[in-house]
C-alpha cells in the first residue's frame, strides 16, 4: 500500500506554510487562500485551513542508510523530540524499523522513519528530496478493529503488526494506517500529545488500484478512484 495524497486539517495555516517553506525548505504549489500543498517525495501532503485545531501523527519513509545524516539536518533546523536522556532516535525491534519525532507548526507529530526490510538506500548528502514518501497517518478511534476488517474489506489491505484492540496497523512497509484505540492508548509515543480522532483525507494505491479515503465524525468512507 501507498499513500499518494494526504489531507489534514490546521487552524494555524500562515505558521503551517512557514515551517514547510522556511524551516524544512519545501517549495510550496497550490498555494490558495485556505490551503497550501507541498510535494514529499512521491507523495502530496496538503493542508487546508480549519477553525477547530487537530492534532495528527504523520510519517515519512526515508532511506534505510540515512538516519543519523536526517537527524543532523533536523537539528540544523528544529529541535528533534526528546524521548530520554537527550536520545532522539528509537528502535523498534518488531518492526525493524527506526525513527526521530519533530513537531510542525500546528504541534502535529512529524516523523522520519527508516525501515531496515526496505532496499532503499541511497549515495546522496541527505536533504528533502531524500524523502521517499509519507508512510504513515494515524487513524485513530474507539473502535480500531472494525476500522481495519473496514479497510480489509473494502480495500484488500491487510493488518499488518500490533494489537487489534489498543494499537495496530493496517497495509505494508510502504504505506501503513496506524490504529490506535484512544480509550486504551491515550498519547502518541514519544509526547503527551494525546490521541484524538482527527478528520482527514487521503488517497492510497493498493494493488494497482487508487481509493480515496475520507475520515470525519469517527467514520470512514472509502471510494474507489
């Protein structure tokens, strides 16, 4: 599964376009009164402007060989979130799969993700072109397992590690929803930003098929493209 388009949602769009064009050095397109778009790699992530605030967990891929080089370009530009003691990258061991946290503008949880499975390494000085694509989004709800049976049935995606009842996910190293049930798993590792279930859109690829995914009032509606 690929994530080709994410939509979110920011009260604070003026502060949202600056940290993609002045802090990571994005060019921004599409740029329109109520909303921006930047590219990410093979991905297009767009914001549009909401008088309520939401807070959301969205992660970009980046070459397996590249972590440390991605952290020393973040800190030339933000501070990394801390997770213990000054550390700011963490391994997970089931995933094999490493990463570092960063805040954007509206206090949404950025991350740079790298995936040991994935052949993806790369011989060039890391800058945004490196990214590869957004990997994950949060898809959070009282009720992750039906929302994954959801998008098993509908999609053809399939759950993929975790814990159906509190925090699981749903598609593949390339592309990955992210469930977690907030009543069971209140704040989004590594912050004490806590798990809300945030409206957004997105566009995936799964099997040479496009689906467009809208996610509002804690419902999911999925239609083929």
């Amino acid at each position: 599964m690929k994530i080709r388009e994410l939509l979110l949602y920011t009260k604070n769009l003026a502060a949202e376009k600056d940290f993609y064009k002045n802090t990571l050095g994005f060019e921004i397109y599409q740029d329109m009164q109520n909303s921006f778009s930047v590219n990410i790699g093979a991905s297009k992530l767009k914001f549009q402007e909401s008088k309520k605030q939401y807070l959301y967990h969205y992660c970009f891929l980046i070459p397996r060989n590249k972590l440390q080089t991605a952290i020393k370009w973040l800190q030339e530009r933000l501070e990394p979130i801390e997770i213990e003691e000054a550390r700011v990258r963490q391994f997970f061991s089931s995933w094999n799969a490493e990463s570092v946290y960063f805040y954007d503008a509206s206090g949404n949880i950025a991350e740079f993700i790298v995936r040991y499975d994935l052949a993806n390494d790369s011989d060039t000085e890391f800058g945004i072109e490196s990214i590869i694509n957004i990997n994950e989004i949060g898809l959070a709800s009282s009720k992750p397992e039906d929302l994954n049976q959801q998008l098993e049935q509908e999609i053809g995606s399939k759950f993929w590690k975790g814990d159906k009842k509190r925090f699981g996910t749903n598609g593949s190293q390339e592309g990955l929803f992210l469930l977690p049930n907030y009543e069971l798993k209140e704040i989004w590792f590594p912050t004490t930003v806590k798990i809300t279930a945030s409206p957004f859109e997105v566009v995936i690829e799964h099997e040479a098929k496009q689906y467009l995914l809208v996610y509002q009032n804690s419902e999911l509606k999925i239609s083929v493209i």
